[in-house]
C-alpha cells in the first residue's frame, strides 16, 4: 500500500517528488508557483518563486527566490530522479497584482514580470508549457498531485474559494 505525502513548499523553496505524493504551496500573490512534471515517469516539482531575475542583485542568498534561477534547478532536480526531457510539461499559476485595489494603477506590476520570466525560462529550457492561471487580484494555492498529473489552483476572495483544475 502506497502512502501519499503532502509535501509542503514553502515561499522561495521548491520540492521534488514521485508519486503518489501530492506537492502543494500556499500564498501565491505576486509569486508564481511552477509544477514541472515528467508525464511518462510521474516525477515532478513544484517550485515558489518570489522575485523575477536574480541580475539586479549582487550576493544571491537563495537561488530558490528567482524565477530565472529556480526553474532551471527545479528541472534539474527531476532529472536527478529520473524524469526525462522529453516528458516533461509546465504549469504555472499566480502572478497576480495584489496592490491594484490600494493604487487603482499599478506602476511595477511584480506579478507580470514573474510570468513573463517563467514562460521565458520555460522556453529556453524546452519544457511546454501546457496550462496556466495567471494575473488577477486573488490569491491563489497550488498543487501537484503526482499521481494523476493534475495541478489544483483555489483562488482565494472575500472568504470565498473558487477550484480549477490545470
């Protein structure tokens, strides 16, 4: 009997896993959350970046913070596993401006700029990307689960949630 796992991915940190285990991350605001997954092998990440590029930074204290940093680690970690290129598929979500409300316009919308560089770094590294809820003002959690490859979002809005499935 297999025993399934929630592995919690924290802001700035991405996990790895096999199936059946089930990886989620919570908070997704401005932040994106990417599942990377190999479809034949049923090894996947998920990955909560903060920041877009590391460039404008001098000392990186954590590499997990970046878009451009973290996405590349998460699909060398599932290699390491076994995952396998050619399988592998993207899903992305979060990215939304959570100031909008308190500014009516955004100058540096920080969520946008996380999106553009994940679907970016995606293409660079050859990984489709098959699904995506991005942008908005609601917050979102995400989850991965290993064993059906689906990737949960529930947005979040005045005590109200809304479930889509990726």
């Amino acid at each position: 009997m297999n025993i399934i796992r929630e592995i919690v991915v924290s802001i700035s940190d991405l996990k790895v896993s096999t199936k059946p285990n089930k990886l989620i991350t919570y908070a997704l605001g401005s932040c994106i959350g990417i599942a990377i997954y190999d479809i034949k092998n049923h090894i996947g990440g998920l990955s909560h970046v903060l920041l877009p590029s590391s460039r404008i930074f001098g000392e990186i204290d954590n590499e997990y913070k970046f878009a451009d940093l973290a996405i590349p680690i998460l699909r060398k970690k599932i290699i390491e596993l076994g995952g396998e290129q050619e399988f592998l598929r993207a899903k992305i979500a979060g990215g939304a401006n959570m100031f909008y409300k308190a500014q009516k316009i955004s100058f540096y919308d920080i969520g946008r700029s996380n999106s553009t560089i994940a679907k970016k770094k995606l293409k660079e590294l050859n990984i489709p990307l098959v699904a995506e809820d991005i942008g908005g003002i609601q917050s979102r959690t995400m989850s991965l689960d290993l064993s059906t490859l689906e990737v949960e979002i529930k947005k979040y809005q005045n005590q109200l949630s809304e479930v889509t499935i990726l």
